[in-house]
C-alpha cells in the first residue's frame, strides 16, 4: 500500500508519461498480488490507481515518445486489457455485478481487437468467458450461455488453449443449472468438463482449485436431481461430490480461502440432514471465521449465520438460535429488499440471491 500512497504524491506533478506507464504496471501487479492472496478491498484502490495512471498515458503518448522508449502503443493497450480484467475480477468476488459488466465488456472489445493474432487468441476467449461470469451475476442466464459457448468454440481452434476450456465449461454448466429445468445438460457438461481436466492431470489433481469448482457444480446439480426424481443416491452422490470439493480446495487454496468456506457450508447442509450436528457446525464456524474477515463476503456471512442458527435449533437450543437467525436476517435486509418477510421466514433460497453463482 505504500507504493499507491506514494503514487497519490505524483498524481498532482508533471513527471514523465512513460515514467507514469511503469507506476501503472507496479500498481497492477501490486493489485494483483493483493487478490491472489484473498485481500480483494485491498487490490481495487491499486487498480483504480492503476487505471487513472494508465488512461493518463493512454491520452498523452505521442509517436515521439514511442520511438524514443522501448514502449509501444501495444503495450499500453495490453496494460490496460489487464487492469479492465482485474478490476472485472475482483468484482466477481465482491457481488458487484455492474462493476464486473463494465470492465469485462471493454476487456472483452480490447481482446477483440486482436482475435486474429494466434498467441493472443487465448486471451479473446477468456475475455467471452469473463463477460459471460459477468451476464450471470445479472441473471442474463441465455446471454451468458451464448459468452461460454463463444469462448470454448474459440479455445478449441487453439491446441494451446484447450486446456484453458475448464472455466467457461464449468460456467456454462452452472448456466444451465440455473435455468431450471436443464439440470440433465448441466450435469452432462459438468461430467464432461471434469473428465475432460483428468485425463489430462489425473484423478483428484492438484494443479489449481478449477477442478474443485467442477466437484462443487456437480454436487450442487446431483442435489437438485435428487430432489427433483426422489433419488436419495443422487443426494450421496451429491455429499461425496461436495466433500471432495472442499478437501480440494483447502489442499490448493487453502482454508483461508473464500470458496473453501463455500465448500464448508455444502457440506455442512449435508452434515445436518445427516444429524452429524458437531460437524455441521464446526464447518460453519470455519467458513465464519472467513467469511467474518472481509466485508466483501456479506452475503456469504449472512447465508453461513442461518444455517449456523438451523443447527442451533436441531439441538433444540432455541434462545441461542433466536439472534444467529436474526443476525444473519439483519445482513440479508442490509443487502436487498425483503419488506415481506420477517426473520422467522426466510429460507434457503433467499439467501442464494445474493450470492454469485459459483459460491452457492
């Protein structure tokens, strides 16, 4: 942070476009380090920062410049792309969904720009697949179908890029998932999509947490299937595929990690349709402690604080579980609308309205 307060000292001063340009990129990647480590609140002010410094020198660097420096015109256009996606990023995870439409749509456009440039047709096809994330915050679902598909069609032209076609497979689908009524297509996907990424690493890899958010979609979907064919091996089926989920998420992101405690709260729920009650609600106090860490995981605090209450009451510990429903109800009426309701009404589902798409 000390590099953006001694940024702010400059912002006044005439110092050198170019010398600008490289406060821009140390801003990005400080940024960058701060939302890989889980600090979001702390990444978007270097970013922003990084934004400013960039469109300064993306409105003040003349061909005079650019042929006395080893810039180019591209570089700054790639710095820029980057920061677009970043800020896209981050507002993924904090449940801002304009935010994530804005920079993803112009992140997208930059990246369009060079879709016939081979090496750079990767980056094309993520940015289809980060517009689609940001169609979905907004429950534009058949919108954010078409950016997935877009995306795995143009990985699949690229060899070296294929790979990278877990993200917007996976997304996709959740897609359907949310749809109601394609839970078969989603399912099928998600098989497809997590096969896809073992033969490639093996069973159980630990190359990145992508395979965990396949574990994760596919016990949501199993559990919905269950539900909607009375098929209570599909619910196990469900509480394996979640389980696996949150041990590969601790084993490559850690415990600390947002989507760890997403995992938690999955098991969780199975936890207490099982009456295992301790662990129930020893894993709703892990994904508390995180969720508690940051004001960035409200909803997700909110969600974790009742189902924390129904475990209390399963005890039968009704004055404790009184202020947890009520605490976890003052959190969801602080983020949206529920004139209607009271504290001893809400369910489920209300919760999962204000919780992006991959954490519920």
């Amino acid at each position: 942070m000390k590099l953006k307060n001694f940024s702010e000292g400059l912002e006044g001063l005439e110092i050198d476009v170019l010398a600008k340009f490289q406060l821009a990129k140390l801003l990005t990647g400080a940024g960058r380090f701060y939302h890989e480590s889980g600090n979001l609140l702390d990444a978007i002010p270097l970013f922003e920062k990084a934004q400013r410094f960039g469109e300064y020198v993306s409105g003040n660097l003349t061909e005079e410049m650019l042929r006395a420096s080893n810039v180019s015109s591209d570089d700054v256009e790639e710095v820029m792309a980057e920061i677009h996606y970043n800020i896209g990023s981050v507002a993924t995870e904090t449940n801002k969904p304009e935010d994530a439409t804005h920079h993803f749509t112009i992140f997208n456009e930059m990246m369009a720009k060079d879709d016939h440039v081979r090496n750079k047709r990767r980056g094309y096809a993520i940015s289809w697949n980060e517009l689609g994330v940001a169609n979905m915050m907004n429950m534009k679902l058949e919108s954010a179908e078409k950016c997935f598909l877009r995306s795995i069609e143009i990985m699949e032209m690229d060899a070296s890029a294929k790979e990278s076609k877990s993200l917007p497979m996976v997304n996709l689908g959740l897609s359907y998932w949310l749809q109601g009524g394609r839970l078969e297509e989603a399912d099928a996907v998600l098989m497809a999509g997590l096969q896809d990424r073992e033969a490639v690493y093996g069973v159980n890899d630990r190359e990145s947490f992508i395979t965990g958010r396949f574990l994760h979609a596919i016990g949501n979907v199993k559990a919905d299937l269950a539900e909607l064919q009375a098929d209570d091996s599909l619910l196990e089926e469900s509480r394996t595929y979640h389980q696996r989920a949150l041990n590969h998420y601790g084993d490559t992101i850690g415990k600390n990690h947002h989507r760890t405690a997403d995992a938690c709260v999955k098991v969780a729920d199975h936890c207490m349709r099982l009456g295992l009650l301790d662990e129930a609600e020893s894993n709703l106090e892990q994904a508390l402690k995180v969720f508690n860490s940051s004001d960035a995981f409200l909803p997700e605090r909110a969600r974790a604080t009742f189902k924390k209450s129904r475990v209390l009451e399963l005890r039968g510990y009704m004055d404790e579980a009184a202020p947890e429903r009520g605490a976890g109800f003052e959190l969801l009426q602080n983020l949206t609308d529920l004139k209607e309701k009271t504290a001893a009404d809400v369910v489920d589902s209300d919760f999962d309205k204000v919780i992006c798409f991959w954490s519920r």
